[in-house]
C-alpha cells in the first residue's frame, strides 16, 4: 500500500497502528481481567497480547489510547485524528466480523 498511497498519509497510519498494538499489549491483559473477571494463565500473560489474542479486544483499548496513551507517548499526534482513525478502524474491525463490540463517539455538542 505504501507506494498507493500519499507518503504522509502511509506515515501517519503506520505511526498510528504501530501505537495502537503497543497500547493493546501494555494493557490488553488488564482489559480481560477487568472487563471478564477472568484469571489469565501464566504462560500467556508473559506473551505479548497481541500475539496470543484475537482482534475481538481492539475496540476495548479505544479510550485508553485516547486518553492515556497518546497523551503520554504521542504528544504532536492530532487527538482530533486518532478519534476519527480508532472509530473508523473500530467501524472496520466490525464489518469484517474480526470483534463484535463497536464504541460510540459522543460530540459534546449533542450533550449540551
């Protein structure tokens, strides 16, 4: 796809996805436990999430990224942009049938 597309578009999505696996896999385990109540075993949770887990999690990981993974470790990425992205590629993961949880974006201005 690289040589399809625009140079800084590819960038910014390979900036963005590359991200988002390393959020999922520093926070992954902590979704199954929370969300599930499950016990993880041992053997994986020495595993990167990623590796040993289906897509089914990604959606779970939105705000966290948003909120407290980008802040920390992607100061200059527009916020505005990794909002539209993760709704997009959360939209995607669920057509193709890889997760059966869909977020929702709230506009603020719908609140008021």
């Amino acid at each position: 796809m690289s040589e399809k597309v625009v140079p800084n578009f590819y960038k910014v999505m390979a900036i963005f996805f590359d991200n988002y696996r390393i959020c999922m896999n520093e926070y992954g385990w902590d979704i199954i436990n929370d969300y599930k109540r499950l016990s993880v075993f041992e053997n994986d949770e020495k595993k990167k999430f990623t590796t040993v887990k289906s897509p089914q999690h990604l959606p779970s990981i939105a705000n966290i990224f948003i909120q407290r993974y980008m802040p920390a470790h992607l100061k200059k990425f527009d916020r505005k942009l990794a909002i539209g992205l993760t709704k997009h590629f959360c939209d995607w993961l669920m057509r193709k049938k890889y997760t059966n949880s869909a977020i929702k974006v709230y506009d603020p201005t719908e609140l008021a």
